[in-house]
C-alpha cells in the first residue's frame, strides 16, 4: 500500500482553526502556507499512474516540511 499523509491543507477544516494557529503553523513549512487541496490530490493522482510503478509500501508525506 502507498500512502499519502497530508500535512497543514486550505480546508474547510483549516478555516475553523483559530488565526494565530494558522500564523504559528505556516511558519513550520518551507513555503509559508498551506497546501491546496489540488495539490494533494495531484501526488494521490500520480500514484495512480503507471510512472511510480516501483514504488510500493510507502507513505508519502505531502508537509512542504512541516515537521521540522
């Protein structure tokens, strides 16, 4: 099984947390955001494709480094 674990993402679950949160989290990743749910779902889609074909048993952490 691959896995996908995505880590601070622009949902509607983001926009409940409270702002200073949000400011304290954007500050663990490299690019100073949130992932959108586009690009999540752009590594899930691409591990529907044939070109990770030796790729298995992983979990792919989708954090832009978050958990520095």
């Amino acid at each position: 099984v691959n896995a996908v674990a995505p880590g601070l993402t622009m949902t509607a679950m983001y926009d409940t947390l409270p702002q200073s949160r949000i400011d304290a989290m954007e500050t663990m990743t490299y690019s100073g955001r949130g992932a959108s749910p586009r690009e999540i779902a752009e590594v899930v889609a691409w591990l529907g494709t044939e070109s990770p074909s030796y790729i298995n048993g992983t979990c792919h952490d989708v954090n832009n480094g978050f958990h520095r």
